[in-house]
C-alpha cells in the first residue's frame, strides 16, 4: 500500500504525514496522537513560504498492517513536493503529481478552502493516461482518491469530516449537460479512472499553526477539533476495510516489483518533455514485463538454491540437468501465467530475455557445482591420509 500526499506547497503535507508516521509508530495504541507537548517529527515541515520538501520522498521504513483478510500489508507513505510553487516551472508540478499518482493506491490530493474546477483540471493528465489504459487494462487504471480539504470554512453547510465531503464531492463531480463539454468529459474520465474516490472536510487547525514562528507541532497548541479529525482521518486510511494494496492491471504489487516501476517510470520523465500519456502506458507495460521477469528469476534462483545452492553437496550433472529444467520450465510458466501488458509481441521479447536469463543462471550453478567436484576430488586423498594416521 503505497500512501502518497499531494498538492501545493506550504499547505499542511508534510505536517500531516508526520501524525500518519504517529499512527503507524504506535502498535495499535488508544492514545497514539502522543503526549500534548511532544514536538511533531518525521518529514520535514515548517512555516514561512519556503519550500522544503522537493521531489518525492518515501519515508525510509516500511509499516505492516493488516487488511480485511487478515493478510499483512507494508504500507510505504510518500511525500511530495508542493506543486505550484515560484520555483517549479508547470512540469515539474505535472511530473511529480503524475509520478506519485501512478505509483501510489491512495492519493490524498491536498488542497485548501474548497475543490476549485482548477484542482480538477490538475488531473486532467492522468485521466487522459487513464483512458489509454482503460483500453488495455482490464481494470480502472488508479485506486483510491482522496480529496482533502483543509480550513473547511462552512461546517455550519456541510459537517467536517467525511459527511460533509461526500455531499461536496457529489456536488462537484456531478455532470451537468449544462457544463462545457470539456467538464463534462473530465468529470466523467476521473470517475472512469479511480475505482474510490471521497473527500473529506478538515477545519483550521488554528492561528497557532498557521501563523506562529516558533510552532513545533505540539498538540497543544492545535486546536481542538483539528485533533479530532486528523485522528478520524488518518485511522480511516489504515483501517483494515479501507487498506488498499497497490495493483496494477489486476496484479498486486510487492516492494521488489515497485522499484521496476519507478526505473520504468523515471526513464520515461527524463526527457525535456512532459512525458505523453502513451508513452507512460508503455513505461507501466515495460515496467509490468521487467516486474514478471524478476518474480520469475527470483523463484527459478531460490528453487536451484535448495538443490545445489553453495552450501549443498556437488551434484550429478544429469541430475543438475534434471532440476534445471524442472525449475526453468516452471519459471518460464509462472511468467507466462502473469497478467501482463502490451500484447502478445511485446511480451515475447521479455519472455525470451527471461530464458536467456534463466540460462545464464544454470550455467554459472554449472561452474559452481563442477568447482565442488574439483574440491573434493582434492580433499579426498587427504582425508584418506588423515584417516590412516589416526
Ligand atoms: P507542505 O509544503 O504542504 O508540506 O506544508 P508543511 O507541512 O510544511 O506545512 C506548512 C505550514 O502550514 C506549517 O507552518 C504548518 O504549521 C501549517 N499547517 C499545517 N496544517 C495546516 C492546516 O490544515 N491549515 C493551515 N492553515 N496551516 C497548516
Ligand atoms: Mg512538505
């Protein structure tokens, strides 16, 4: 599960990923939001208009939770940097909205007072990817959408919290034949795009917070309702029910298989261009092909390692044989049994890396078992000598 907080800068980010840091520090403690004078750490966050946080940071240490059925998830939190700001040009911005929304299953897109028609128009990018996909996926491309509206001005209209954000949220995503037909479209796409989408209403967490030079994040100094929903908020993320493991293209992914797509995905943003959506559909289907190659290695390697791995005996050739083909037939399978991207010709090509892969590997357990010949060949007169001492 891959958290991601996005949106512009200097708008309470960081500052609330730190109180998801405190939840996922605490094992499951009543009182996790900490003691009233603790300072608030974890990501850096500040005052003033600086930016802090640029790029994509993900939080060093990976958390397990448990989802509905009881299995273990490791949940990774990314923080982004704020989009918007003097200093990053518009692609910046797009790169590191799009990045983190293409490598993420929740995205909390942050945003202040209102949902504004320009915070809609933000994802515009995606959706458009998100129809290419929409073409070859099996099914909606992105997962779960979070908006979340911090200093929520008219509680007294519609209640902090999810309540009130569904009722904004119907208001604005609903499609109206009387909207230009652009609107129309994007409302439509979003919800073509995202299999969840909600929002929820914060209020102000007070002058404290939001002016104060010397604020270091004490609850203290919070005020009393932004603790109550920061509190309902960040326990809905992780609630088991709402635990959402990354998938892509009706696959889950692990953490090895994540790291394929970010090099996929990087290589792509590169280049001087704001990547087009297609060519992100082929960064996620090479990324898919590389993610099946490794999984596939990875189990042909632990297999052989049983058998004739550098702590075992040496072993018959024919028999090594033997084991190499059982293993590398049932490597090439498990590939092929993965639900891939891109079409048959696409995959092939990965398909034969991955044989010439799997070959190279039983040649050097080859090398390795003919060495463990030669040592005991070695070592066999001189035991006999030692055995004949004694
Ligand atoms: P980021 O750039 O979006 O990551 O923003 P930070 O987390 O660094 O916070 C920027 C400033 O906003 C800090 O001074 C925080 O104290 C303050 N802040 C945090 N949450 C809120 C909020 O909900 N509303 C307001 N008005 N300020 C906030
Ligand atoms: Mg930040």
């Amino acid at each position: 599960m891959v958290v991601s907080v996005a949106g512009a800068y200097r708008k309470g980010k960081s500052f609330l990923l730190n109180f998801f840091l405190r939840y996922l520090n605490s094992d499951g403690k009543e009182n996790w939001m900490g003691e009233p004078n603790d300072p608030l750490i974890g990501f850096q966050w500040r005052g003033g208009s600086e930016r802090l946080t640029s790029g994509i940071l993900i939080w060093s240490e990976p958390y397990i939770i448990r989802n509905n059925k009881g299995d273990e998830v490791c949940v990774l939190l990314m923080d982004t940097q704020g989009a918007f700001d003097s200093q990053s040009t518009v692609k910046d911005c797009a790169t590191v909205f799009a990045l983190s929304t293409m490598l993420s299953s929740v995205q909390v897109f942050n945003i202040t007072g209102n949902i504004q028609e320009d915070d809609l128009q933000h994802l515009e990018l995606f959706t458009e990817y998100g129809r290419l996909a929409l073409q070859t996926y099996e099914d909606k491309p992105f997962q779960t959408l979070h908006f979340l509206v911090r200093d929520w001005q008219y509680p007294y209209q519609h209640p902090y919290g999810a309540k009130g954000g569904s009722e904004i949220l119907a208001k604005r995503l609903m499609i109206n034949p009387k909207q230009h037909n652009e609107l129309q479209n994007l409302r439509r796409h979003l919800q073509e795009c995202f299999k969840v989408i909600t929002c929820y209403l914060m209020p102000h967490p007070g002058l404290k917070v939001a002016t104060e030079r010397d604020f270091i994040g004490k609850l203290s100094d919070i005020d009393d309702e932004f603790k109550v929903q920061v509190k309902s908020f960040t326990e809905s993320i992780f609630q088991s029910e709402h635990v959402v493991i990354k998938n892509i293209n009706g696959s889950d992914i692990t953490g090895k298989e994540l790291i394929e797509y970010f090099k996929a995905y990087l290589k792509v943003y590169q280049g001087s261009d704001l990547p087009e959506p297609k060519s992100m559909l082929e960064a996620t289907s090479e990324a898919n092909n590389l993610a099946a190659v490794a999984t596939a290695k990875d189990f042909y390697n632990k297999e052989m390692e049983k058998v004739c791995g550098g702590d075992k005996q040496y072993m018959k050739m024919e028999q090594l044989k033997q084991e190499h083909e059982r293993w590398f037939f049932a490597a090439i399978k498990m590939f092929k049994d993965t639900r891939k991207m891109g079409g048959a010709d696409f995959c092939a090509v990965y398909e034969k890396r991955l044989e010439k892969d799997l070959l190279e590997m039983y040649d050097a357990y080859l090398k390795n078992n003919e060495a463990k010949n030669v040592a005991s060949a070695l070592q066999t007169p001189l035991v006999l000598v030692l055995l004949a001492v004694v």
